[in-house]
C-alpha cells in the first residue's frame, strides 16, 4: 500500500500542475462523479526516490470564494483525513489571502501532517509571498515552480519523512 498525499489549497494556487508534473502519463483516473468524489484525481506519482499516491482536490472551486465552502467540508476534509501528509500550497506570487488563512486554521486542528509549499516562486517574484507564508505558522514553506520544475528536490526531502 502506498502512502498517500493530498495537495491542497485554494483555487488557482497550482495544485494540478503539481499533480500532473507529480502523476505524468500515470494518471489513473479522471473522476467525474457527482458527490465528495467529484473532481478529484487520484494517481500514482513517482518523486526521486518517493512513491506514493497522490490526490488533486478541487474542493473549493465549486463554491462562494467568501467562506469556506461546503465541499471543502466533504471532499477535501476526507481527502485529508484519509492522507499520510498533505501538501498545501500557497500562490507565492499572489502571497496569503484570507482563504489561504481560512485554509490554514483548518490544517492546524487536522491530524494529518502538513507540508507548507510556496508555488510560482520561480525567478525572484515569490520572495514577498514567502515571507508572508510564515505568519502562517507552519514553518518555512517548501518553495516550488510546479510549472519549471524548480524545488523539486526540496520537496522531496520536506514529503520523505512521511513517506
Ligand atoms: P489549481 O486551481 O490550484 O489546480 O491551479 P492550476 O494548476 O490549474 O494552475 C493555475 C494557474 O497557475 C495556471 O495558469 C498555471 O499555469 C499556473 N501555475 C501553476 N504552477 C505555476 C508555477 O509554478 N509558476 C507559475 N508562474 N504559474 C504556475
Ligand atoms: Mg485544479
């Protein structure tokens, strides 16, 4: 059985990038059913050394951006539960929002373990968002381009402990 990760975070953050870059051509499955299931992937993914299942949420996408919507209540609170570490990932580019804060209140009272990434921090335009993430009190974030492919190593050290 492999160990499972679930990657996180508000729209537009970069999740699916990731999970392509993470899945490649093992995508196992598009799932499109209505429900808590509903548009999340799940595939096998291969990082350096590292196998492990991963699971693309889109939990928040569906609903009123203002609260934290429904289904991050169904889909992506399970997604989490049911994960051995959780990839959460902020838009280094665009820094904290509300959301991402709403997002982290919730993380911090999960069980799962949780790893910070700073997605969009390629080149020097992350900077100011990396520095916002820390008031997040999670430590410092895994600072990543899932789009160029930089961090990638960082990543991996930050998900083999729980792995
Ligand atoms: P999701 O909504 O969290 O699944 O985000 P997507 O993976 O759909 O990406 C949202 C947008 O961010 C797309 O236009 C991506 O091309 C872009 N994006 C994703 N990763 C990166 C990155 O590392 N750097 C930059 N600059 N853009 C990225
Ligand atoms: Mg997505």
């Amino acid at each position: 059985q492999l160990p499972t990760v679930a990657i996180i975070g508000r729209p537009n953050v970069g999740k699916s990038t990731l999970f392509n870059r993470l899945v490649g051509k093992r995508l196992a499955l598009v799932d499109d059913q209505p429900g808590v299931t509903r548009d999340r992937r799940e595939g096998e993914a291969h990082l350096l050394d590292l196998d492990f299942r991963v699971i693309d949420t889109a939990g928040y996408e569906d609903e009123d951006a203002a609260t934290l919507p429904g289904r991050m209540r169904t889909q992506t609170e399970a997604a989490v539960r049911d994960a051995d570490v959780a990839l959460f990932l902020i838009d280094a580019r665009a820094g904290i929002t509300p959301l991402d804060e709403e997002i982290a209140r919730w993380l911090r009272v999960s069980e799962t373990p949780v790893v910070l990434v700073a997605n969009k921090a390629e080149g020097r335009a992350g900077e100011a968002g990396v520095i916002e993430a820390l008031a997040l009190g999670m430590g410092d974030p895994v600072q990543l381009s899932a789009e160029h492919g930089e961090g990638v190593a960082d990543l991996f050290e930050a998900l083999l402990p729980h792995c």
